[in-house]
C-alpha cells in the first residue's frame, strides 16, 4: 500500500514536471514568435515611413512639373498668337 503511494505520488510530479518543461517551452517558442513578430512591425514602420516620405516627395515634384508645363503652355499659346498676328500683318 505504502509502495503504491509513493509511485503514485513519483508519477504525479513527473508529470507536473513533465507539464511544466512543457509550459516552459511553450513560452520559450511563444516569445521567439512574439520577437519575430516585432522585428517585422518595425521593419514594415520603417518601411511605410520611407514610403510616405517619398509619396510626398513626389507629390512635390509632380507639382512643381504641372506648374512649369503651365508656364511652357503659356509661352508657347503666346508664341502661336505673335506668329499669326505677323502672318496676318504680311
């Protein structure tokens, strides 16, 4: 009887240690998830930054190209009437 107990009460904290590495293992492999997630978030912060500082960047530039090709399409309305106002003068 007294044998009975002491391999039942051996088995019960095998097992809780048994359970316990487990748990400890789980943690471990959740963590290095956990740390993988979190370099991958601050890859993709970076990331996103570098790529709405060059959205802006080119938001700027196509902006400053409109206005010049306005300015070209001025010039050149301007040149077209002076021309036909010459060819009518002739």
């Amino acid at each position: 009887m007294m044998i009975d107990y002491l391999l039942t009460d051996l088995y019960i904290r095998l097992m809780n240690k048994n359970s316990t590495l487990n748990f400890e293992n789980d943690l471990k492999r959740l963590e290095g998830r956990l740390d993988d997630l979190v370099h991958v978030c601050d890859r993709l912060q970076s990331e996103n930054k570098s790529l709405k500082e060059q959205q802006d960047s080119l938001s700027k530039e196509r902006a400053t190209l409109l206005q010049k090709n306005e300015q070209v399409r001025g010039r050149v309305e301007a040149m077209i009437i002076r021309l036909k106002s010459m060819e009518q003068g002739n």
